[in-house]
C-alpha cells in the first residue's frame, strides 16, 4: 500500500509511506528498491531520505 502521511501543508514537499507483507526481507527489498527507481526516473522530485522498518511476528 502506498500513502502521503506527512508535511500534507507544504507544497513542496511529501512524505511517502509504503507497505508490504512477505515472507522475506530479500523480496521486500527488491520491490521497494524497484519503488525507488521509479520515483527518480520519473524526474518529478527529488527523494532526500528513504528509510525501512521491518517488523517480524
């Protein structure tokens, strides 16, 4: 799933949530790595951080 969830005021600027469910971390990686690529190809802005959680049950 994909989400604005912060800086909703500012116009030049977004904060972009992302999530997935997997049976592994490698598989997660790949497709946020893919998410990633596509945002900057677009040419549309520009990523200033990225940063992943992994939660385990």
């Amino acid at each position: 799933s994909a989400s604005e969830v912060d800086d909703h005021d500012i116009w030049q600027s977004s904060v972009l949530g992302f999530s997935m469910v997997s049976v592994d971390e490698a598989s997660i990686d790949r497709v946020f790595h893919k998410i990633e690529e596509h945002i900057e190809s677009l040419g549309l802005a520009e990523i200033s951080g990225f940063q992943k959680e992994y939660l385990h049950y």
